[in-house]
C-alpha cells in the first residue's frame, strides 16, 4: 500500500492486493466554524463475488466507528484512539 499526505489530508491506496481490486482512501480536513469538517472519500471494489450492499455496510460500520473514535479523542477525554 501507498500513504501519502494530501493538501488537507491522506490518501491511502492499496497497490496490490490478493482480495482487492481496487481499494481508495482519501481523508480531508478543513476549519468549519469552531471546530474542523472531516470527510472521507472510500473507494473499494473486491475481487470475490460480494453485493455491492454488503460492501457498503461494512465499509459504512467501520468510518462511523472510526470517526466516534476520533470525535472522542478530539473532545478531549484522554482516551486513545483504538486499533481494531
């Protein structure tokens, strides 16, 4: 894989895989009134036979974790974010 910083962010790609026909991420940030607008730009598509709706949910299910972590440690309560 491929990690690199982006104006604002990461991008992270996956440039070989096994399971994986193409796997894209890209991570922004940006001043938003008093705080900071976060988003994520997902792209997968793997090489196994699997609905497209049950790719969405499990790549829905963890940004959504992802991001209570991260809001989590932003608000300050110490806690660190966790590596699943």
């Amino acid at each position: 894989s491929m990690r690199c910083p982006i104006p604002g962010g990461w991008h992270s790609k996956m440039m070989s895989s096994g399971d994986f026909e193409q796997h894209d991420i890209q991570w922004v940030s940006e001043p938003s009134g008093n705080g900071t607008a976060v988003s994520i730009r997902v792209k997968v598509s793997l090489k196994a036979p699997i609905p497209d709706f049950l790719i969405r949910n499990t790549v829905t299910k963890g940004l959504s974790q992802t991001l209570t972590r991260l809001n989590t440690v932003l608000d300050g309560d110490g806690l660190a974010p966790q590596t699943d």
